[in-house]
C-alpha cells in the first residue's frame, strides 16, 4: 500500500491524470464493457485524485472527459474506432481502475499494467476455431436437430469463422464486411450439406445455416444496446442498438443473396 | 434425457462463445454454467407452454442472477458472465427465417419472425436489467442489517 499522502493531486502533472483516466475508459469501451460501468470507472479514478467537478460522457464513438483539477478548467476528448469484446482485457481493465482508485497502484504503476494488457496472450488458432465450432454448432441441438445436422454445422461455423477474421484484416466497412459474412456463412453451410448428400447423409439446410449465422449474428450488441437505453444512457444505447441493427440487415442481405441463388 | 442434452448444448454454445470474445482460460467453466441457467428454465416454460416472451425473460433474469453469484465470488465484473451466457437466448434461429421468408416473398411470414427476434433481444434486456436491480436492492438490505 502507498499512504495517502504522497498520493495527492500535487504529485502528478494534470494532463498526466486526465490522459491516463482518458486511455483507461477508451480501452475498456474498445473491450466490450457497459457505457456506464466505464462512465463509473472515470469517474472514480479521478475522483481518488482528488478532481472536482467531473463529467464523463462515453459513446461507442467518442469519450468525453470535462473536469477542475488543481483549479484548472480542462477537457479532453478522444475519439473511439474498431471495438471488439474481449473479455480478459475487460477484467484486466476493471482490476486496474479498481486497485487505482483504491490506492492499491500509483500511477507509474498502473500505467505498466495499462501498457502490459495490449499484449495479453489470445487464444491460439486452433482454440479459437473449436471455440468457434462449438458456439455455432451446438445451436442445432437446442432446436431439434440431429446429430448428423450438428456435424456439418460444427464444420461449417469454424470454417465462417476463420475467413469472417481473416476479412476483418482487410479493412472492409462493417457494412460490406457483414454482407460478406452473411455470404460466405450461407456459402460453406449450403456446400457442406450439398457435400455430406453427396455420400448419402440427407440433413435439414435450414438448421445447418443457423449455426454459421449465430457466430456472426449481433445478439450481444443488441442487448447491451437495449440495457444501456433501460439504464438511462440513450445515445450510447441507440447508437449500439444502430450498428446492430446494420449488421442484421447486412448479414440479411448477404444470405438473402445466396439463398435467391440456390432456392 | 433429451431435456439434459439440450442443457450440455448451452453449456458448450456458451463456452464456445466465451473462448471467441478471449474470456480468461480459468473462468470458461463458469461461462457455460451461466449458459445452462439460460437453457433450463426457458427450456422449461417453453415445453409448458408458458410462451416465448415470459422463457426468455426467465432464461435471462436466472443468467444475470447466475452472473452476479460468479461475479461475487470470483471478484469480476458481472458482465462478463451474462455476456456469453445469453447467447442460447439471443434470436439467431427467428432473425434467419426473417431473412429467408423475405427472400421468398413471404413478407406476411418475415414480419412476424422480425418481431419475434425483436421481442426476444428486448426481452433478454429486460431479463438482465431485472436481476442487475435484484442484486442492488439484496445488496442494500444486506448493508442496512450490518
């Protein structure tokens, strides 16, 4: 533990406080977390450095920070591109602002563990294939389906997965990106069971398509859309709930297509 | 017997999920936990014939409440819990026949499948907003009685 004293606003530069409170909530909203659990984090944060008069303003675009410190007035804003969940980095974040404002890291410290959690381990390829099977390919169980539709969907989400992230690389707007997805999803589920009726195993094209379609579909980011307007932030709300909506219609369109070319 | 296999198949659905948005190796197990949450008593009222709006929102209200449970123990934000453990809830299966009934010119058919996946993420929403105020108010009695 550090005592208190050291630990007043007068040790540190203020941008230095502003910029590290800025950088935490940029990188947990990038992680996937709630608008106003990172609105909290700031806010406390700041709060343990003794800040005053602090607003904290988060989008999935934007985060805005206004606040008094050491009696300047100062703002900062920065501008947010490209989140994807990821839930480790999540809960490193929460940790950090956590033992932060707690008093349990000073800042040097929790900027070390704030650069170290760019470079946290992912899984490794073939983990997150099987992960990726899994998650699409057990969907057919819960909807009645056989084990002979389960195989090819287990197959056929962990193929839609690994060209989905290979896509993500190229830099497409997710618009495009997502019509894509939805093509190539639609594309491996049909092949896969036009190939298995090929050696005589006959299984339901509809229940197969579902699990490469869940791996893409935007079922998280509508909800938290929907919870953040419940919670009370409605521009972060409604510009998720958008951008989900977007990806549906996309998805929509790229399967719409392939399926207006084989039925 | 089919009700326990449709349990393992949330608990991997869920698990699969969770190694897709990277959770942490050790907490896995307790993701697909969440996951069969949301399975059983959806599953439960669905085959009762409870309808789909009152399953989903039983699935979701018992994944936050799971959620909290972990997330107390373990010392993590909630959320990373409900996160993947909604997801044998969330309306892929509705939001494809949408697609396909579109593409067909079924458009009758295509709305009411939107609807249903609309009603189901607003409904997922509500379940996780209701076991989050749950969990507030057990923790303030909890705090006034100390």
């Amino acid at each position: 533990m550090i005592d208190r004293e050291n630990q007043n606003t007068g040790k540190y530069g203020n941008e230095e406080i502003l910029i590290f409170a800025i950088t935490l909530g940029k990188r947990m909203l990038q992680a996937g977390a709630e608008t106003y659990r990172v609105e909290d984090s700031v806010s406390r944060v700041l709060e343990s450095q003794g800040v005053r008069h602090i607003d904290v303003f988060a989008i999935p675009t934007a985060v805005f920070i206004s606040c008094e410190i050491n009696g300047e007035k100062m703002n900062i804003f920065e501008r947010i591109k490209g989140t994807n969940i990821d839930l480790e980095r999540f809960q490193a974040l929460n940790q950090i602002s956590r033992d932060f404002s707690s008093g349990v890291y000073d800042l040097k410290k929790a900027k070390e563990e704030l650069d170290k959690i760019s470079a946290t381990p992912k899984f490794n390829l073939f983990w997150s294939w099987l992960g990726a099977c899994a998650g699409g390919g057990f969907f057919v169980f819960l909807f009645d389906g056989g084990v002979m539709e389960f195989i090819v969907s287990f197959l056929a989400s962990g193929v839609t997965a690994l060209c989905f992230n290979s896509l993500s690389k190229l830099g497409f707007s997710f618009f495009i990106k997502n019509v894509i997805g939805g093509f190539i999803a639609g594309l491996f589920g049909f092949s896969f069971v036009k190939l298995a009726g090929l050696i005589g195993l006959n299984c339901d094209i509809n229940l197969v398509i579902i699990g490469p379609l869940m791996t893409l579909v935007p079922g998280v980011a509508i909800t938290t859309g929907i919870r953040d307007v419940i919670a009370g932030d409605l521009v972060a709300g409604n510009a998720k709930i958008m951008e989900a909506v977007f990806i549906a219609i996309g998805l929509a369109f790229g399967v719409g297509i392939l399926l207006r070319m084989v039925f | 017997m089919d009700m326990i296999f449709k349990l393992l198949a949330g608990f991997f659905c869920a698990a699969g999920f969770s190694v897709m948005f990277n959770m942490p190796k050790r907490l896995i197990p307790c993701a697909g936990i969440s996951g069969v949450a949301a399975t059983l008593p959806y599953l439960l009222i669905l085959q009762s014939g409870g309808g789909l709006i009152l399953a989903v929102i039983a699935g979701s209200i018992a994944v936050g409440l799971t959620a909290e449970f972990f997330a107390y123990y373990t010392r993590n934000p909630s959320s990373i819990f409900t996160i993947p453990g909604i997801i044998p809830l969330v309306p892929g299966y509705s939001l494809y026949y949408a697609m396909l009934y579109l593409v067909q010119n079924n458009v009758d058919q295509a709305a009411q499948k939107g609807a249903e996946a609309v009603i189901t993420a607003i409904s997922i929403a509500c379940g996780i907003a209701i076991s989050m105020s749950i969990k507030r108010e057990f923790t303030a009695i909890k705090n006034r009685r100390k």
